[in-house]
C-alpha cells in the first residue's frame, strides 16, 4: 500500500509550526515531483519552499530513491522528458537502506521507489509540483515544476555526526536539525525543547507524565523543558527542531528518575498506513 502519515498537534487552536513530520510508506513508486526554495515559492505568493530529510526505518531488497539529475539539462529538455517519460532515466537513482539519511534540498527533483518506509521532516508547505506520475490519474505541474527546479542539483551525500553516547546529527541547515538518540535501558532525561521540537520514538519505549510512547508515537513541545523514562528495552528516537543555531547543545540532559515527571503532551498522526513496527 501507499500511505502517509502526518503528525499534528491536537489543539486545533495552536498556530502553525514552522515544521511537519511524516511517515511515508510506499508499497508503489511514488511520483517525481520537486518542491520550491524560498525565494521561487515567495515570488509565487507562498510563505516558504520545502526542503526535507529522510530517514529510512525500513527498506525492501533493492529498494531505491531519486535524488537530483546525473547531469544538468536544460528546462526545455527537461519538458521533453517528462513527456516521453524518459525523465525516470534522467533521475540519479540511490539504493536505500534501513538507517539511510537522504537530504532533499527545495528545487531537487526527486522521486521515492517502491518498498520503503520513511520518516521524513520538512518545511511546512503544501508546495508539491508533480512532475510525473507512472500514467495515474492525477494533475502534473510541468510548467510551474520545471520553473521551480535546480536543474543542475544532485544528492549530497551527508555524514551523520555524533554529539555523544546518545546524540548524533543526521543533517542540520538553516530550517531545520534532525537527530537520532539512543537512549539506554532506564535511564531518564531532560529534552530541552528551547525551540519548536518534534520527537518520534522509532523503537522501545519511553513514559512521560500519563503517556506511554512506543513505535510510531509522537510528541511535540516549545518553549519548554520535557522529561522522560526510558523502558527497559531501551529506546531509539528521531528528533527535529528548527535550525537556528545549529545543533542544540543542550538538547538532552540526565536526570534522576524521580524527577522524570513533567507530563508531555502527545501529538496525532492524521493520514493513512501502518504501523512502523521495529525498525530493521
């Protein structure tokens, strides 16, 4: 199946957050399509472009994603592509794994295969121009895509940085950094949720407060501090937060469990697919 889950807070009331959090689950190729950068989507009336990150939490043998053009062309080639559907050979198709960090910079066409599971954080924008869609029933944006494109953009290839025992940066730029923590067996933390902080637990367990949290809860918090209780399988999870600043030095800090009692609100997941079940 194709499914895509967005997680969102559950006051209705709140104002919009800067970022948006996903699961992606491709059972069929997904379109290639290509997302603004700040200044085109500007020019068009929009807020913001989007760039993303993806992190694979599962990966089907010989399964791949598209990032970027093996080489630049120009956007009336481009448009020709599309419309023989040659673009697909155009594309610089990666292989993908499970723990993969793909980096997706506004104005990269791009396209995801079949057969995997993504986490992915972005900007929050609605800007998505499909370029191309496998013959499915669906509008494209040729015009306004190819517009938008970094012709000459390609995938570059990021090296996740560790912090510490438990911290290790998977990317970080201007709008966003996305970690990964792995946090021990019964052991309690501190999240420092200085800035707009997303949190998804990718496998174990972790309490706050009244909630349980396993594979494929959320939670979200700002402008405040947030503790936690490890299970006793331990627990591994993604975090993101806007960007400003770079990596927050504070992010994680060790308390005793008796402190670990501040109560978290959890978001909701709205869209369709899944469980993530463990990662492999």
């Amino acid at each position: 199946m194709v499914g895509e889950l967005s997680y969102e807070r559950t006051d209705d009331a709140a104002p919009a957050t800067a970022l948006l959090l996903k699961l992606l689950f491709t059972g069929a190729p997904l379109s290639v399509q290509v997302h603004p950068d700040d200044k085109f989507a500007k020019s068009i009336g929009l807020p913001n472009g989007k760039s993303e990150v993806w992190y694979v939490l599962k990966a089907a043998p010989g399964a791949k994603v598209g990032i970027g053009l093996k080489t630049e062309v120009t956007r009336q080639q481009l448009q020709r592509a599309i419309k023989d559907a040659s673009i697909l050979d155009h594309l610089d198709w990666l292989p993908a794994k499970a723990a993969d960090v793909f980096v997706v910079d506004a104005g990269t066409i791009h396209a995801i295969g079949a057969g995997l599971v993504i986490a992915e954080i972005q900007q929050r924008s609605d800007a998505t121009f499909r370029l191309f869609d496998y013959g499915r029933d669906r509008a494209l944006h040729v015009e306004i895509g190819t517009a938008a494109a970094h012709l000459a953009s390609r995938h570059i290839h990021v090296q996740p940085e560790p912090l510490s025992k438990q911290r290790r940066v998977l990317a970080s730029n201007s709008h966003f950094v996305f970690e990964q923590l792995a946090l021990e067996a019964g052991s309690a933390w501190r999240l420092d949720a200085a800035r707009e902080t997303w949190l998804l637990v990718v496998d174990g367990h972790l309490h706050t407060g009244s909630h349980d949290l396993t594979s494929g809860n959320a939670i979200f918090a700002a402008a405040e501090s947030v503790d936690l209780q490890v299970g006793a399988i331990g627990a591994d999870c993604l975090v993101a937060y806007t960007g400003h600043g770079g990596p927050n030095p504070r992010l994680l800090q060790r308390i005793s469990r008796q402190y670990a009692n501040a109560a978290w609100r959890p978001i909701e997941g709205h869209g369709s697919g899944p469980p993530i079940g463990h990662s492999q």
